[in-house]
C-alpha cells in the first residue's frame, strides 16, 4: 500500500516535494494556509539558476558547477576577492550548485517549460539565470504555476490518492511517543483544529520576512534593527516563519536566522510612497544593463554588485530617492518586464534624456556628463566600482534615446536562515544534530544554503534542489516504516472537500493515513453559474465609483469583479488590485495569468459584466 505523505507549503519547494514524491509512488496531502498556492515563489522576477544547462549550452555560455559553486560561496561568505579558504566551501552549496541543471532540466521534461534564455545577475560569472525568451510571465509564476496546476489536476483526477488543503494553517507536528519520530501534522481552520497523519512531513512553508511589519514577529527577534527602520518588504503576509517554530517546538534546530536580505530594489509607487509591501524590480533588469542612479543623477557602485553590497552603497552614499534607468537597448531584451512595471504603475517610460532628467529633477546635463562616464569606463575597462566592461550593456549611453525609469528603495526579501538540515533535507535536531526521524524541510524555511547572502536566481533553484531532496528521501525513508504507524489523539476527522463541479469528495483521517469516499453529491451549477443569468452589465463609469479598500471592484476581460473581500487572499497582496481599483486591469491581469483563473479561482466574486461599448 503506498504511504501518505504530508506537505505544507504549496509554493515551489512545496508542489516540488510533491510531484517527487508522487513520481516516487507515494500519496500526497498539501496544506497552505492561504486560500492559494504559490505564495512568494510565483512573484520571482528573473528566473531560476542553472550551471551547464542544455540551454546554456545552446546559447555558447561556457559555465560550470564549480564556478557557480565559487559564486555562491563568495556571496555566502562575502569574500569577493582572493583565495577561498578551505573552511568556506560549504555541503548545502555544492548541493544546490551541482543539482543546478537537473532542476532546470527536470522542469523543461517535465512540465514542458521552456526556459530557453539566460541572464547574468549581480555576483555571477556568466549569464545562468533562466526563463523563458517569449515572456508572458515572470518566471516564478510561469515555473510555479505549472507545477500547482499539474498537482491540482492529480487532485481532481485520483482523489484517493492526492489531497489539497487550503485555508489550512499548521500549528503543530504529531509524534509518535515511543519512536519520536514525526507522524502527522495539526491544523487550525474556522472550525477548529483538526489533525492529519502520514508516514512524514515536509515543511516547505516559506521565509519570515514578512515579520516586519508585525510586532512581536519572529523576523523582529531576530533582527530588531531591520525592524525598527521601518523597511517595506515583498513578502506576503503568509511568512511569518511558521514552519521553522513548529519544528523547534519538537527539537528542531535552526541556523542563521539573523541573515536577512535586504534587496537594494523594492519598487516604489509615486502613488502609494508610504506602502510596505512592494514589488520587486527584477535582477534580471539591471543583468540585461540597467544603472542605479542617485538624487543628482550619479552612479555610486557597481551596479550588478550583490544585493548586500548595492544595498549598503545605497545606505552609506545616502542620496535618495535612487533610480533604476534602463535605455532602449537594455529594455528590448526584457521588455515584458519593464511593460508589467509600467502597467502596474511603479516604472515609467520616457522618450528622450531631457524628459528622463526632468523628471529626476536634475538637468539634462548632468544626466549626459553621467553616460558620457558611463562610456568612458566601459571603453577603458576603467569603472572606479569595479563593473568589468564585459558586465556592461547597451553601450553606448546617449541623451538622445528612449529610457525606462522607477525609483526603488532597499526592501526586506529574503530570509536566508531556517531550520537546519543536512544534505538529504532531513531536519536536524537542535541538541545533537541528528535527524528528526520522518521530518523534512526545502525552500526558505530551510537555513544554511545560501550563508550570509543569496544570490539571485538562487530561490527558485532552491525550491526545486531541496524539494525534490526531500521529496526524494521521503521515497527512501517510508520504505522503511512499518504499517502500524502509531494514531495520533483525536484519531478520526472527517473533511468534505467541495469540487469545482459542484460535488464533493469525503476524506477520513486517520493514524493509519487517508481514506477518501466517492465524489458526492451529482454535480450541479456553481453559484457562478446559477448567477450568470442574472448579471448586470456595468458601465466603466459605474465601475470607476467603487475605487476605495472598502468597496473595491476591477474589470478583467469584461468581467466586473467585487475584489473587497477577496484581496485580503490575493497572492500578490492589496496594493496589486487597488492600482486598479475601479478601472480596466485585464492587460495587467493577462500579463501575469493564464485566462481562466478568474473562473478557476474568483468566480464568486464575478458581480457582472462590462457593456461592449463602455468608455469612460
């Protein structure tokens, strides 16, 4: 009989766990605490890290695991120059570094993504961040996405099998009290708490960087001076480091939870300047030429650093607001970006220097004796930052040209550390390092990997390494296990699963795993469709009135939806739906989404549709 196992966490690290585990045979139930999957991982930006991929090797970049291997370990570290000394290589390096082209590979097999083109971010060698050259989203949704839908599609198909649990936050892990070893997980819904049991658990619930905005955080413990400035950050407000306590509630051992990332490029809305949670302006921007320019219309570093340096460059130069410029030569390779931003209203476009130094407030001279520089350097390999000028793009720099422009501002991003594991993904235990018997941990929640700084790219690359780690010593480890797993108390809950053809299936849980009943019930029409003989046709005009956090409504390809209530569930935070609070955002939304999510995810909150020929 196949053994169940439990996932939390249905961002990247968490549906890659669980598509290894089910090529490997196993059973799989995934919660998430949040009404969708995803989470942080479908906002990545520039793409996913790979090191002697087919697809490097199609475009000519002659990379390897060792250099990629040396990049991280100089960025972990941050010894930039010289040599490395033998104590700074690192397992949970090499791991992620020379897995880098299978998790690419495995993606491109699997789930027929093509992530066929490469950028080089700040603090690697050679261009080996991937994603996909015709655009159409950013990588992490594209990558994510996939996955989710291909698990989603398992659930619909062998219920029996295949269980998701959204809304579901885990509070607690279930032992066995003669073994110790993890049995199970606890979990709070409106309802109350309910338990799940399994064979073993994968913790893949994400960061803590969202702590900064909340008192009494793990993030503030941590590190109280980043909470204290006040930063905004890009983390939703699911990561809150859930996974890493509820593992040391049972012994678990945490490393590096003081290493925070702080990315040098929140994107700021002239809008919204007082909103904390942003977007981020990719890597991939400033791989593919970008400059970061001060108040007076300067550089003041080298702008494909690593993030803890531009950062600092930005704390120490002081001269704020920053910009991010990119000419026309720049922008073309990652134009889909750049018109995301734009749409979103956190990047703007301009059609010549004097109107770009306009609006930085400086004058058209300044700005052109800053490229005139610019050129120099690049010229005589000469930048007194330290850009080498095969790093630089879309030479040369001239006033007479159209720029993309955003002001940015340093950000909380990342959390580089977690609970500790080993090689395998085991959870190690706190006291004396061995690991916790059936416990698992991959993506963010996971600490040790990327040491004092990550590199970008490096997310993604993670989530897939470590999940399919865990997911593989999962296979490994449940045959090892005997049937008679203990129960735990409370040994019987009852969970009706409603279905997207408006039947439901019943799923019974107890210590000795899943049992699922029959689709019930015949299917019948969803509230969406028993209502779309009744909707009403809005005008823009009529939409337009309802633009406030209280009364929020949003067009997207001529459907009216009521986003009130649910933008306190989108993945991608209010600040996305309210930029467009009663206004048109189906370019926007198709940029980032596939047609059918509206239907798939948010058909309840469909309140009518937009008359053919409203204008406003």
């Amino acid at each position: 009989m196949p053994k169940h196992v439990i996932i939390i966490g249905g961002g990247l690290a968490g549906v890659s766990a669980a598509h290894t585990c089910i090529q490997g045979g196993c059973n799989v139930t995934l919660l998430d605490k949040e009404a969708f999957l995803g989470g942080n991982s479908t906002k990545a930006t520039s793409g996913i890290n790979g090191a002697g991929s087919n697809s490097q090797k199609k475009n000519g970049v002659p990379d390897s695991p060792q250099i990629f291997y040396e990049d991280t370990v100089r960025s972990a570290t941050g010894i930039k120059k010289g040599d490395l000394p033998a104590n700074a290589w690192y397992e949970l390096g090499k791991v992620l570094t020379y897995e880098s082209a299978d998790a690419v590979h495995w993606i491109q097999q699997c789930f027929g993504l093509a992530l066929d083109t490469t950028s080089r971010l700040g603090g690697h060698s050679f261009p080996r961040t991937h994603r996909s050259s015709s655009g159409g989203k950013f990588p992490g949704m594209e990558i994510t996405y996939a996955l989710i839908e291909a698990y989603e599609n398992l659930c619909k198909q062998q219920p029996e099998k295949y269980n998701l649990i959204n809304r579901a936050r885990v509070n607690k892990l279930l032992t066995c009290p003669t073994s110790g070893r993890v049995t199970g997980v606890q979990y709070a819904t409106k309802g109350g708490n309910k338990t799940v049991t399994g064979t073993a658990v994968v913790i893949a619930t994400g960061g803590y960087g969202a702590g900064v905005l909340e008192a009494g955080s793990l993030l503030q413990k941590v590190r109280k001076d980043l909470y204290d400035k006040k930063l905004p950050t890009t983390n939703g407000k699911h990561c809150t480091g859930d996974g890493i306590m509820i593992a040391q509630d049972i012994g678990g051992g945490a490393v590096g939870l003081n290493d925070v990332q702080v990315h040098p490029t929140g994107l700021v809305n002239p809008k919204l300047p007082n909103e904390r949670t942003l977007f981020l302006a990719a890597g991939a921007l400033r791989g593919e030429g970008g400059i970061l320019l001060d108040r007076e219309g300067n550089r003041f570093c080298n702008d494909l650093g690593t993030r803890d340096y531009v950062t600092g460059k930005m704390w120490s130069h002081n001269k704020g607001p920053y910009r991010l410029v990119l000419n026309s030569k720049c922008s073309k390779n990652i134009a889909w970006h750049c018109a995301h931003y734009c749409g979103r209203g956190v990047m703007k476009k301009v059609n010549h220097g004097t109107e770009l130094a306009k609006e930085m407030g400086i004058s058209p001279s300044a700005l052109e004796n800053t490229f005139n520089k610019y050129n120099q350097f690049f010229k005589n390999d000469s930048d007194p930052w330290g850009k080498p000028a095969d790093f630089y793009r879309g030479t040369p720099w001239t006033l007479n040209d159209e720029f993309h422009v955003a002001v940015v501002t340093p950000v909380v991003h990342y959390t580089m550390g977690g609970l500790h594991i080993d090689n395998k993904a085991n959870v190690l235990r706190a006291d004396n390092k061995q690991p916790i018997a059936g416990l698992y941990a991959a993506g963010e929640c996971a600490g040790g990997v990327h040491g004092r700084n990550r590199l970008g790219g490096s997310a993604l690359l993670e989530c897939v390494v470590f999940g399919r780690k865990a997911g593989k010593s999962v296979v490994e480890y449940v045959k090892t296990v005997q049937e008679d797993t203990p129960a735990a108390a409370g040994s019987v809950v009852t969970i009706t699963i409603p279905q997207a053809d408006g039947s439901s299936i019943t799923v019974q849980i107890s210590g000795n795993g899943v049992s699922t009943g029959a689709p019930s019930g015949s299917p019948t029409a969803s509230p969406a469709e028993e209502k779309s003989t009744e909707l009403k046709d809005y005008t823009l005009k009529e939409v337009s009135a309802h633009n406030s956090e209280s009364d929020c409504w949003v067009v997207v390809n001529n459907q009216v939806l009521d986003c009130t209530e649910f933008m306190n569930d989108h993945p991608g935070g209010k600040m996305a739906i309210m930029t467009f609070a009663g206004k048109d955002a189906s370019e926007e939304f198709n940029m980032v989404h596939d047609k059918n999510v509206v239907e798939k995810y948010a058909s309840e909150y469909i309140v009518g549709n937009l008359k053919p020929t409203s204008k406003l």
